[in-house]
C-alpha cells in the first residue's frame, strides 16, 4: 500500500479498502486461470459449436429442453448484455479472467512463429473493420437465429484468433490488441467503468507499445495512462514490489473526463460513430417499412431488366439459407442489408461528426485551448455512454425478451429501456461539460458547445426508438 499513488477524495478511499483485498486475492489466484480458461473452452464449443450440429428444436420447445434454445439464451439474452454491462464494474474482466478465445490466442503465440505483428495488423482501424464486417455478417447470416450463424461468426473469430496468435508476437495476444471486434467495444467502454490500473512509479512521455515487458496486449506498463487496452490479468500486480501497476477504483467516467491525457484517439470515436451506426442500421432494417418498399422496387427492377442473378440465393456462410426453417436470403437481400447498414452508418458517423465538429468550433469561440481537431476528439468520446445503451437495447436486446419471458411486464421492461437512455443522455451531456472544463470552457460559456452534443445524443435515442419499443 505504500507504493499506491493515490489521488485524494471519497474514490481513492474506497479504493484503499476494496481494491487492495481484491487485488491480493487475484494474485494469490492467478495460477488457477488456465483451468477457469479450459472450462470456458468447453463451455464455448458446447454453446456455439454443438448446437449448429443437432436437428432442430420443435417449434414450442424451451431452454430446458434443446441444447440449441438454450445455447440461444445463454449468448443473446444473457452472455452479451451482461458482458457490456459488466465492463463498467469491472473492467474487461471478461477478457483477462474468462475468454477462451484470448487465452487460446495466447497459448499459439507461444508455441507460434513470433514474426512481429504486420502494418495491417497494427493499423487503429483494424480492429473497426473488423466490428463493421462481423455485424454485417452476422445481420446477413440470422446470427441471432440461427446456430450455424453463430457458430461460423463466433468459430471463425476463434480460428482467426488462434492463427493471428501462432503467427505473430511471442506469447502475447495480438488478436486482443490489434484485431478483435469484441475487445474494441470492451476497450472504449473500459473508459468509462470504475477500475483501473495504474503505475506504481508512472513515467511521462504517454502510451506505448512494448512487446517485451509482461503485459499480454503489450503495453508499456510505465507509460500507462489509458485502460482500453488493459485486460486485467493482474500479471503487472505484485503488492510487495515497489513497481509494477497496482489495482485501484474511480469514479464512473472518469478517464473521459480526463480523456485529453489519456491517449484520445480517432480510431475509437470513428469506431463509435461507425459501430453506432451498423449496429443502428442492422436493427433498423427489419423493422421499417421503407426497407420493405425499397427491397420490393429493386426486385421489381431487377425482373424488368433481366438482372435475375438478384433473385437467386447465395451461399450460406454469406447470408440465411435455411428452407426448413422458412427463411431464406436472395442476393437482393444481402445486397439491401448490406447496403442499408453501410448507409445508416456513414449518414449516423456524417451526423454526429459535423455536431462534434461544431461543438468544437463553438468551444474554441468560448476561449478554449487546442486545437479545432483535439477538441473535437476530446468531445466525441462524450457519445460513449449514449452508444453503450444503443448497443446493450440493440445487440444485448435479448436481455429484455429474456425479462419479459420470466414475467416481467412489457411496460416496465419498456420502462427500464426508457431509463437506459435517458441516463445514456444525461451522462453523456455531464462528460461533454466535464470535458468542456478541461478545455478551460466552464460555466455558461460552455453551454452553446453542449447543444450540438445534445441534439446528437436525442437524435441517437430517437433513431432506436422504432427498433426498440
Ligand atoms: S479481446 Fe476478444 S479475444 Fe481477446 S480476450 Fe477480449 S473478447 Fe476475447
Ligand atoms: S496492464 Fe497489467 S493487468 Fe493490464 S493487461 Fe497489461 S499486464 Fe495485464
């Protein structure tokens, strides 16, 4: 406890007395992890690959009674809400403690080819691209629906996990780092939740990538400043040692607040216009009406003029195939969903970018420092909070059917949606401020840089009130 640098108030006392037990009952723990990793190996293969393995549930069948129906449950309605949820209380937890795909990376790299992690690889918007092909994927595929979906979306991340692992980076986790669309979203989240860990003995300069120290996603544990890539594996932690990193507790977005210290960067707030707005688009599709009219003018067009490749199927990794289950996909459709993802997205990532933009231009003509471009990547990491509820109603959807299906009325499971965002707005608009004041912009002067930061949160919440109530 000597070494912990504490910052003063309520947090860094609370953080004393939980954070301290915490961490020395993970370290006394830590070797026990291989076995917690091979059980969630077991558990993963019998939840996502089983399943697509075994004929189908009759129709009425529950979690209790086929493998598939529950498998369905355990991923949609539970597994994934409670995942983002549980970044803000711990961290990417998940990820250090739990996740077989992270730990099977690790293990290939270390019995791999230890090349060193190419430019692709390394490039900030890997890791984007990733999210948006695996969501339009998955749209295209009934990921949702169907097992063999999920299986060949979550088996293909494994195998792509396990080679980027055996081919790159000696015993570290290159797919974590640089490449895993699950670890971006848990990554920007991370700054908003209330665990930390921080150096001992930090030193100046700012985050770096070290592929030589201990840490498994290479950071360079003295520079640390940022906790997106942070996995919490504890294996920096040694409460004795006078280095190293130590475990401690903060407020709720507080690294946002702080954001322009801690390493802001495009590839994230890109991400969470992007992300934002493909996980907006693949929602929307099945749910309004204009999608429908479009879908039916094109085919239509494609009988009059012959096109008629349209209107036959594709293959079945790329889109739905599945005539026993009455549902399958024309290239029309892939080519619809498709298309209508990517354009809600670039008209969702347009949007918010000009109001973040303008946020910034208004900030500046209230006196405050930097420039036009930090400020507006300071100022859109206020969006986290309103796109972590987009995505828990959107992607974690299954958690309210699962509420509902256990008896909870329809209107309070549509109250406690309303209550989502409604506190997404509000804490949004308090990082905005919070962000406004360390941009010397305080007090009324800061108020017409919020309004456009406002108008963007609302219009967020007002572009998933058709998909979600
Ligand atoms: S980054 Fe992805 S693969 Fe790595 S531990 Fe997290 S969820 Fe698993
Ligand atoms: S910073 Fe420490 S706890 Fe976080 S991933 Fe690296 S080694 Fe693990």
């Amino acid at each position: 406890m000597m070494n912990r640098q504490l910052p003063p108030g309520e947090a860094s006392r609370l953080s004393a007395r939980v954070a301290g037990p915490v961490e020395a009952f993970f370290v006394r723990n830590i070797r026990w992890l291989p076995w917690v990793h091979a059980v969630m190996f077991v558990v993963f293969v019998s939840l996502i690959l089983v399943p697509a393995l075994l004929s189908d549930p009759a129709e009425n069948a529950g979690p209790l009674d086929h493998l598939a129906v529950f498998a369905n449950l355990a991923l949609w309605g539970l597994w994934f809400p409670l995942l983002l949820l549980s970044v803000l209380a711990t961290g990417r937890s998940w990820c250090g403690l739990l996740c077989p795909m992270g730990a099977a990376s690790e293990y290939a790299s270390k019995h791999g080819l230890r090349l060193s992690p190419p430019r692709w690889l390394t490039w900030p918007g890997t890791p984007v691209l990733s999210f948006i092909v695996v969501t339009i994927l998955g749209q295209t595929t009934g990921v949702r629906t169907h097992p063999e979906a999920a299986a060949e979306i979550f088996g293909g991340t494994m195998a792509a996990a396990i080679i980027l692992g055996w081919l790159f980076a000696p015993g570290k986790r290159p797919w974590c780092r640089h490449a895993c669309p699950i670890g971006l979203l848990l990554g920007v989240f991370n700054r908003l939740s209330i665990v930390d860990f921080a150096p001992k003995r930090p030193e100046p300069g700012g985050d770096r990538w070290n592929d030589k120290g201990a840490c498994p996603t290479m950071i360079d544990l003295k520079h640390k400043t940022e906790t997106r890539h942070c996995i919490e594996c504890f294996r920096c932690v040694s409460p004795p040692a006078p280095g190293g990193l130590f475990l401690r507790l903060r407020r709720p977005g507080e690294e946002i607040e702080q954001i322009a210290k801690r390493n802001p960067n495009l590839s994230e707030v890109l991400f969470l216009f992007l992300g934002g707005g493909v996980a907006l688009g693949g929602f929307l599709w099945g749910v309004m009406p204009l999608f429908n009219a479009l879908r039916d003018g094109i085919g239509e067009w494609a009988i009059d003029h012959d096109v008629m490749w349209l209107l036959e199927s594709g293959p079945s990794w790329l889109m739905s195939v599945h005539p026993d289950r009455r549902e399958v996909f024309l290239w029309l459709d892939f080519v619809m969903i498709t298309g209508f993802m990517a354009a809600t997205m670039l008209a969702f990532t347009v949007g918010l970018s000009l109001l973040t933009m303008i946020a910034s231009w208004l900030a500046g003509l209230a006196g405050a420092k930097g420039t036009l471009r930090s400020r507006f990547l300071e100022l859109g990491y206020q969006f986290t909070p309103i796109a972590m509820v987009s995505l828990l109603l959107g992607l974690g959807g299954g958690l309210f059917t699962a509420l509902k299906s256990v008896g909870l009325p329809p209107e309070a499971v549509s109250a406690m949606k309303i209550a989502l965002f409604a506190g997404g707005i509000i804490w949004s608009l308090w990082l905005a401020w919070r962000i406004l004041a360390t941009q010397n912009v305080t007090g009324g002067r800061s108020l017409p840089a919020l309004v456009p930061g406002l108008v963007g949160t609302v219009a967020v919440a007002l572009a998933w009130w058709p998909a979600l109530f």
